[in-house]
C-alpha cells in the first residue's frame, strides 16, 4: 500500500464528496508518539482493503487542512489521528495508541 500525501483542499473537499471508504492520518513530523502510531499502523495496513485510499497529512506543512478537516468531519483535532470516511462521513476516529490498521480494517464492510 502507499499514502496519497494530502495537501490541498481540493482533496479533502474531494474525500468529502466521495462515495466509499478512505482513510486520513494526520502526522506530526516532530513528534515521536506520532511516529510511533504511524510505524504501527504501516507495519499491519495491509489489512484494509487495497482499494481503500490512504491519504497521510503532514501537520506541520499543512496545518490548515487539518483544520479544515476538524470541521468538514465534525471532528476534534488531535495527532496523530486516523479517521475512516464512509460516503463522507467520519465513522471512526482513532488517535495515539488507539490507532490501529486492524480496527480500520473490522469497520470496512464490503
């Protein structure tokens, strides 16, 4: 699998506007719980569907589409983050240790 690196607000009006699933994990480069969750998450993401994009958001570069996401899912801004859109709707919501490929993977039905 490989990320989609998320760096516009075309893509996430795109995600928001899109039918089926897709993944956002947001990232703090600087931050060694972050880098932690996402070492985690890549070691087992094999487990979601590979038709499943995975879009990663570099926080420090783009910290404004983190904001706007907060809002367009009705989210609470947190780092590191993993969110599940379903037909533009955040279904879960995951952040820090709680981040998990596997939970991901159990909430896709297909």
């Amino acid at each position: 699998m490989n990320w989609i690196n998320l760096t516009s607000q075309e893509q996430v009006d795109s995600i928001k506007n899109s039918t089926g699933y897709s993944v956002i994990f947001k990232h703090s480069t600087r931050c060694s719980i972050s880098l932690m969750a996402k070492r985690g998450f890549e070691s087992n993401w094999e487990v979601i569907p590979p038709t499943t994009p995975l879009y990663f958001l570099d926080l420090l570069n783009y910290r404004e589409i983190s904001n706007s996401i907060a809002e367009d899912f009705n989210v609470y801004h947190e780092s590191p983050q993993a969110l599940l859109i379903y037909n533009g709707e955040c279904i879960l919501d995951l952040s820090h240790s709680d981040i998990s490929a596997e939970e991901i993977a159990d909430s896709i039905k297909i």
